[in-house]
C-alpha cells in the first residue's frame, strides 16, 4: 500500500479547530425553501405558531433565512468536545484493494456511544429546551441513532425523554432499545395505542410495521398534551440541518489543511440531516460561485423520495398534526417496507436539500438494498469499521465512482459521510449473510395511490 507522507492516515483537527459557529446555507441560497404551512388555513406558520410544538430559540433557527453564521453556545462546545472535531479518514485500503487510481475520504461520525452524528443536534435541541425551562422532550426514532442520541443528550442535562420507535426497528433492534432505556428514555414501539393518532393509524393499517412518519404524529400528539414538554426532530427541519453542518465545516477544514480538493461528495439521504450537514459549506461555495463539486445524494429504492417523488406542499407526518412542507415527498401516507434501510425510511426530504436538488445543484440516486449491504460487508472487511446500514448508502456509490475511476484513468477525489457504525443492525447483517434479504421496490401503481393522497395546495 502506498500513501502519501504529507497526509496521515487520519486527518484530526486540534480542538481549537472546532467551529465555533453553525453554518445556515440557507443564508447564500438565491431560492429559499418554501415557508411552513399551516393546513387550517395554508399560511405561513408564525414563530408564535410553531412555538406550541418546538422550543423558541429552535424556532428562531428555524425561520431564519438570512444569517450565515450562528454562534454554537459555550456549553454546546464544551459538549462536543467528548467526540469532536471527528477525524476525516484517508481510506488507503480501500483504495488499493478497488485498483482505482481515485483518492476516497469518508468522515467518521460513529465515535460517541450513540454511534452517529445525531448527538451533533441533540445536545443543541435539548440545550435550549433546558434553558427555556421545559420538564422534558417527546420524539421519533427510526433506526435509533437519534433515539439513543436525544436519550444522552437529556440524561446530560436532567430532562425526561419519550421516544416513539418505529415499530419493525424496535423488533429488530432490540439492543439500540435497551441502550436509550439505559439513558432513561421511554421507548414506545410505533403506531401504539398510547395516542388518539397511533389508534387511528393501527385502525386504518393493521399489522402495520409502523414508519417514520407515523412516529412523528404520536411524538408531536405526545409533546403538545403534556405541560412542560415540547417535540424535537432530528432530521428534515433547517435547524437539523445547521447544527449538522458542524461535519461539513470540519470535513471543509480538514482538507483545507493539507491543500486537498475534492471532486465528488456522496451521502446518505432520508430526512436530510446527515447529507445537509455534510454538503452544506461545499453547497455554500458553489451557491457564491466559488467552486464547483458534484454532490450526490443516496436514497434506499424502497424510499426513493427525491428520485421518485413530487417537490410540492406536503404533510411531514402520516397523522397529519404537522406543518405542511415544500419538498421532495412519495406522500404522506407512504409506508415503506420493512426494510434495512433504518433511518432513511422517511416519505419526505428537507426542504433545504430538495430545494438545491430542484435548482440542481446535487443530484440522487437510489439503491437496493441487497446492493447496500453487499458494500458494507467489502467496506468492513478491507477498512475495519462495520458501517451502519444508511451509512453504507454512501459507501456502495462511493465505491461506484470509484470504479468508474479505474476505468477511465481519471484520479478524482471522493468524499463521503460514514454517519455511524453498524453494530446495532446484526439482524440486517444477519438476514443479509444468510440469504434471506431482498429488494422490496415500490411500484409505479403502489407510489400513485400515496401521491394521489397529497393535500390541495399551491405548488
């Protein structure tokens, strides 16, 4: 294997090279995302509206279009100092072991206990529930990276946290589960019959292995009859996406240390927060017209929002409690497989990232599954870490270009997100090792009769 001597192995900044401040993208976007709606009357949510469900400084972030730079508390510094700045990762083995001539970084999030970079906005979002005062949060966990993140995020600061799971990944995850209990979450499988929503959703889909969508609905109906508690997200709104930028901000920092330059950026995409994140400075740079990139974003094809979907005004929920937003959506209603693709199950993309997707300055592609996991097992056998099933989204088209390096001769740079480890998804591992996993892809017909569900409301 050969490297090269003016870059190691692993790019780590000194802790003083943390940012200091959150990057808002939104700040140098000539197009906006589309305001919040409310569906009673199709206006755009005021901050008193929305301040019933969130925390006020969340919503401040939240509606704030035009500020570039916002300061990260003390305390949250402090907090991030547990397992940040995370190391940029030169993956020389892989290189070698593909033949291909391109250079391949990837961005470790999995060194904190919740395994991912979800505890980058957790601690932000309970911080400010802790100063406004409030006795405890409620949210929606998928695979439960930010289950487990908010779980350490509130025991750190003395506040209650109910965590509605989705129903097929508290099943298969039972030891992610018992890791937010450890922290003192409740954990409510989703749809339950704990909620005036979940009731009317087991009603309507019996049997159903739950989605994302039907777990924020049962979060928000949770937060809002509580005194003392509001509902965080830890994907899809602006405000995840700010303090996720904190990896791009690194990972830009990083490469900008030894003089490297990269050519394609690749991540994962659900709700959006790790993409978001990641993307947002180098997204930043081409808005400005300073430099140009190919960023890609990677959906599973069970959920294939953004290559599948329709930008228009949708329901962020399925129990429609929500706000509508603008974005890149297979309709509220949508309930995709039971599959491995854990935290990327989500019928919608954030506004933030659909909006540079619909102006073109990334573009998707969606994967199978079977496809996925094939990457992660070569990723873990050649670079030691077993990624997370969304995590290895990125790896299988990381390792794509890759090829298509070797195959034209062209030394490109790639840079990819590794949100998080695998070593709560044996099961997936498991059903993938023994055969037993397959390709579920939504159909034409089954993607119509969702869409065909939208709300009547302007483009």
């Amino acid at each position: 294997m050969t490297t090269d001597p003016k870059i190691p192995y692993k790019i780590y900044l000194e802790e003083s090279e943390m940012p200091r401040a959150w990057y808002n993208v939104r700040a140098d976007m000539k197009n906006k995302p589309a305001p919040l709606l409310n569906p009673a009357t199709g206006k755009p949510m005021t901050a008193e509206e929305l301040e019933a469900v969130f925390c006020r400084e969340l919503v401040q972030q939240e509606l704030d279009d035009t500020t570039p730079y916002i300061p990260i508390p003390e305390e949250i510094r402090d907090f991030y100092k547990m397992y940040r700045p995370s190391p940029l990762v030169r993956a020389y083995c892989l290189e070698e072991k593909l033949g291909t001539p391109a250079k391949i970084y990837y961005k470790f999030e999995g060194n904190n206990t919740s395994g991912s970079h979800k505890l980058n906005s957790a601690i932000a979002q309970a911080y400010y529930a802790k100063n406004q005062g409030l006795r405890g949060v409620t949210t929606e966990t998928g695979a439960g990276q930010w289950g487990t993140a908010l779980s350490m995020a509130c025991a750190y600061l003395g506040l209650d946290c109910q965590v509605y799971m989705v129903k097929c990944s508290y099943e298969q995850k039972p030891f992610r589960r018992e890791v937010m209990r450890t922290y003192g979450a409740k954990v409510t499988p989703s749809p339950s019959d704990t909620t005036a929503v979940g009731r009317k959703i087991l009603a309507e889909h019996p049997g159903t292995s739950g989605s994302l969508g039907c777990a924020i609905s049962e979060a928000v109906e949770a937060a809002t009859s509580q005194e003392g508690y509001r509902y965080v997200l830890g994907s899809v709104l602006n405000q995840v996406l700010l303090h996720q930028s904190v990896i791009g901000l690194e990972t830009r920092a990083a490469l900008d240390k030894y003089g490297i330059q990269p050519d394609i950026i690749i991540g994962c995409a659900g709700g959006g927060s790790n993409l978001g994140g990641l993307i947002s400075p180098f997204a930043g740079e081409m808005l400005r017209g300073e430099r140009n990139y190919r960023i890609i974003a990677v959906e599973p094809a069970s959920c294939p929002s953004l290559t599948r979907g329709r930008f228009v005004y949708d329901f962020c929920d399925t129990g429609h409690v929500c706000p509508l937003a603008k974005m890149y959506t297979l309709g509220s209603e949508f309930i995709p497989s039971a599959n491995h693709a854990g935290g990327l199950r989500y019928h919608g993309m954030s506004s933030v990232v659909s909006q540079l997707y619909h102006d073109g300055y990334l573009e998707a592609v969606s994967v199978e599954q079977t496809k996925v996991f094939e990457a992660a097992e070569y990723f873990a056998r050649v670079e030691g870490i077993l990624p997370a099933p969304e995590s290895s989204h990125a790896i299988r088209v990381a390792i794509d270009e890759a090829v298509k390096c070797r195959e034209t001769g062209e030394a490109k740079t790639i840079v990819f997100g590794l949100t998080g480890t695998g070593y709560f998804d044996m099961v997936a591992y498991q059903r993938y090792n023994d055969g037993k996993m397959v390709d579920r892809i939504p159909t034409d017909e089954e993607l119509e009769a969702s869409l065909a569900t939208l709300p009547k409301i302007g483009g």
